[in-house]
C-alpha cells in the first residue's frame, strides 16, 4: 500500500523492478530511485523490498545517476522527492553536504531554518521539522563519461497509506 503512496508522492511510475524511472529515454544522464525498507536483524541493518510499509517503519530512497553519454556531465543536481507523510532522517543523508526543500523550488543548507515568534514576543530561528522536508538535492560538480553515482536519505513513515483502489494504482502508474 505504502507502494502507491510514493508513486503518487513522488510523480513517478514504477517498472516491475520496483524503481521509477523519470527521465526521457535520450536523455545523457539516466536515473533510478529504488525504495528498500531498512530493518535491523542480528544488530545489523539490512535493506528489503518496500512493497509495504506501516507507520514508525524507515525507508530508504536510494537514486542513481548514470551518464552513459561519452562526455562528462558538470553541476548535476541530483534531487531525491520526500513524500508527505513521512519525515527524513537526518543523519542518514549520503553523501554529505546536501541541502533540503519545502517546496521542491527553493534549496537551502540542513537543517533548514525558520524565524519564529516566542510568547514574549522576541523572534528567533528554529529548526524546521524534517516532516516538512519535500525534497533533498546534491550538486554533483562532475560524473564522467560511463560512470554513475548514487545519492540516498532514510525517511521514516508517520501515516498510513490509503488503501490503494484500482484508479489509484492506474494514477500512480502514469
């Protein structure tokens, strides 16, 4: 069920392999988003399949860039979407040094920032809560010719995912 609300979240169609792809086919730079539950066994973290997913559980969303052009790509912005309903863990975000969105739009360092008025009237900068992080992007200054990188953060579920109807399942295919 979880399946369906990140499809839609996340505007993109899922092949059979379980991964979105969102770009056209010609395109230089091809790119995968794979969803894996991240759960530990023995002590040690382990990544399954996302198939479903309830409330408290993390997920991890894991995109792929590979240029399979025989030139070099400069200034990749290599942007992962973070559905609703779920918020980002922090410090699970690879690699370092990306910023974060509420509006898929705009993109400022992390932990985003707010100014806030306190009851005495004083306006300070707050932390915005990762539940309201949209988007994580990373400038990837150079991804040569053939090569690929990967970009990842974690997100742990905070709702239940509708129940997925059949004009649901088409809509989250498209």
């Amino acid at each position: 069920m979880f399946r369906f609300l990140l499809a839609a979240s996340l505007g993109l169609a899922f092949s059979s392999a379980g991964f979105a792809q969102s770009e056209p086919a010609d395109a230089p730079v091809k790119v995968s988003l794979v969803a894996a539950k991240v759960v530990t066994a023995d002590g040690k973290e382990k990544l399954v399949p996302a198939d479903a997913a309830k409330p408290g559980e993390v997920v991890r969303y894991t995109a792929t860039y590979k240029n399979d052009s025989d030139k070099g790509v400069k200034k990749l912005q290599a942007t992962v979407p973070v559905p609703v309903g779920t918020e980002v863990l922090l410090e699970s975000i690879k690699p370092a040094g990306a910023k974060a969105s509420l509006d898929k739009e705009h993109f400022e360092a992390i932990p985003l920032k707010r100014e806030e008025e306190m009851p005495d009237g004083k306006k300070r900068l707050v932390n915005v809560p990762t539940n309201e992080y949209r988007a994580i992007r990373w400038s990837l200054e150079d991804l040569g010719a053939g090569k690929s990188t990967a970009v990842s953060v974690d997100v742990r579920l905070l709702i239940s995912a509708p129940k997925a109807t059949e004009a649901g399942k088409q809509e989250a295919a498209k």
